[in-house]
C-alpha cells in the first residue's frame, strides 16, 4: 500500500475533468462558428487551425494528472487484478492523449491523411479502454458488495456504452447533434473518473479495503 502522505496524488484525477471541461468550453467559445451541439471535440485542435496552442497545453495537462493519478492507483492496487488492470487501461488512455498532438484530427469533409487515421485509432482505442475501465469498476464493486457504487459505475458504464454507438452513427452520417452525443459519451466517463478519484482521496478506508481486494 502506498503511504498516506502520496494519497494527494488522487486528487489529480479529481482535477483531469475540471481542466478537460474548461479547455472545451473555452476553447468552442474561442473559435468563431464552432458549435458544442454539431462539433467534435477533436475538431477543437484539428489539423490546420491556428491559434489553438493553449487548448492543445490543457489538453496536455489533462493527459499528465490523468497518468498520474492512474499510475498512483495502479500502485496502489497492485494486489487487485480487476483495479489494477482498470488503472492501467486509465494511463493508456492518457498516453493515446498525448499522441493526439501530433496526430490531429482531419478537417471534416477534406480527404483523410495518415495522421488523421491515426488520430481516429488512437480516439477507438480510448474509447474501448474507457468502457473496460468502467466495466472492471462495476465488477469490482459487485464483488466487493459496494451496492451503490455498483449501481453507479452501471449507470455510467450504460451512458457510455449507448451514447457511444450513437455517436458513431452520427459521425458517420454527419448528424447534427453528433457534438452532443460525443460529449454525453466523454462526460459520463469524465464523471467516473472525478467521482472514484475523490472517494480515494477523501476515504482511507475505503482506500485500503480495496487495494487488498483481488
């Protein structure tokens, strides 16, 4: 078990979604004609837009408190495989993050180039990982006897699941509301990681309980 004194290192996947939520709305009310409802948040950074280097660094932020608190818990529940494997699915999802940097997303309607394919890969292979995390999570708590934080990694795990196939179905018929079904989908996901981030913080006992656990 890690000591008390690294258990700060949870409140970095308190603070991942805070910065995640400001760098999109203030990065959609940065750039003219940009709208929450119709618009990926890929299209934020993509490729050929000028002037978005400081959402690209919260972006970045985000990604390092996320790998940082995910190597922390991965740590710290090292003795418990379903946690452990979660947690290690949680950095991975940090480090495809990064990658999207180099690799930006392609203006919508333009013809596809390598780093835009490569941005799409990265974003299914989040996208997969953030539902296993949350399935792992419900698993867990069920094995654990944790009725609600069962019930609400479930509600989560569904919200993302069904908002996730909608999404692409709208991505690939250009639906006008693709924006919003994209954002329930990452939003659901946001919502768990703040939420089992700050009971590691606040609960010891909890905290220990689980990193026990297998």
């Amino acid at each position: 078990m890690i000591g008390r004194d690294l258990r700060i290192l949870a409140w970095c996947g308190v603070a991942a979604p805070l910065i995640y939520a400001v760098a999109v709305v203030a990065g959609g009310a940065s750039i003219p004609g940009y709208d929450h409802i119709r618009d990926p948040i890929s299209s934020l950074t993509e490729a050929g837009r000028s002037g978005v280097a400081w959402i690209q660094f919260l972006f970045g932020i985000y990604n390092l408190l996320v790998a940082i608190f995910g190597m922390w818990a991965l740590a710290t529940f090292r003795h418990a495989v379903r946690w452990c494997i979660a947690f290690g699915l949680l950095v991975l999802t940090a480090v495809c993050g990064v990658l999207m940097w180099p690799f930006a997303q392609d203006p919508i309607g333009t013809p596809a180039t390598v780093p835009g394919v490569v941005h799409i890969v990265l974003a299914a292979i989040e996208s997969l990982a953030t539902i296993a995390i949350v399935g792992l999570s419900l698993a867990a708590f069920r094995a654990g006897g944790q009725r609600r934080l069962s019930w609400f990694s479930a509600t989560c795990l569904a919200v993302i699941v069904f908002s996730g196939v909608v999404t692409a179905a709208a991505t690939a018929g250009q639906w006008p509301m693709m924006g919003l079904f994209e954002r329930l989908t990452i939003g659901a996901f946001e919502v768990w990681l703040a939420a089992i981030a700050l009971r590691l913080a606040l609960r010891r006992r909890w905290l220990a309980a689980n990193g026990s656990a297998a």
